[in-house]
C-alpha cells in the first residue's frame, strides 16, 4: 500500500510523463487515501480522467500499470 508522499509521487509521475493529470480534488481524494492495490490505484486514476481502462490503447495501458506496478514495488520494498 502507498504512502500518501507515495501517492503523491505516482500522481505527479502519472501527470508529467503520460499526461493523466487529475483534476485537485481527484488528487486530493487519492493521496489521502490510496487504493490498496494496483489495478484499484489505477482504475482509480482512470475514473478520476473519466476513461476506463479497458478503453485505453494497449500501449498506454501498458505504461500506465508499469508506473503504478513500479510504485506499489517500491513501497513493498520501503515497508517490507
């Protein structure tokens, strides 16, 4: 599970690098209390920008469940 600075970060990484920039309070909502696992963070990224995520290109999907596989990764790490 993330960190709300995790979150935070994996907001602002999802933002700059493929353009899935949410809107404050989506933000807001998902920092303070991160979805506890991969698909639900970014399904949950994907309702707050109004897609599903089944609606998306294959390479985007792609990209989009690396960078959120790579945070949760991470944090696995950080907490054990």
């Amino acid at each position: 599970m993330l960190t709300p600075v995790e979150a935070h970060c994996l907001l602002e990484a999802l933002c700059t690098e493929l353009g899935f920039c949410l809107d404050a309070g989506a933000r807001e909502r998902l920092e303070r209390n991160p979805p506890s696992g991969v698909r639900s963070f970014r399904d949950a990224v994907c309702a707050a920008e109004g897609v599903r995520a089944s609606d998306l290109d294959a390479a985007v999907l792609g990209e989009l469940d690396a960078l959120v596989s790579s945070a949760f990764a991470r944090a696995a790490e950080r907490h054990g």
